[in-house]
C-alpha cells in the first residue's frame, strides 16, 4: 500500500510540472504547447489511478 501511494504522489508531482511547462510553452512558444500535452495528459491519469 506504501508503493501505491509514493507512486500516485510522484504522479501528481510530474503532472504538475508538465502542466506548468505546458503553460509556460502556451504563454511564450504557443505553437509549440502540444509538445507538453501527452505528459499532462498521461500523468493525471496515472495520478487519478484511472490507469
């Protein structure tokens, strides 16, 4: 149960660093945003345990 709960806190902690990227790249380099959105995505995924 340990592991469980390391893993879905260090998923949260990528997903939101991705996000802040995702937005910093949406505020200076709009064009190349996408780029973040398959991190963000996956890891509040992983982070919600739906996968």
């Amino acid at each position: 149960m340990e592991t469980v709960k390391d893993t879905t806190k260090s998923d949260w902690v990528i997903f939101l660093i991705s996000l802040a990227g995702m937005i910093a790249l949406l505020a200076f380099a709009d064009e190349w945003f996408w780029l973040a959105l398959p991190f963000v995505l996956t890891y509040f995924v992983k982070a919600l345990k739906f996968m």
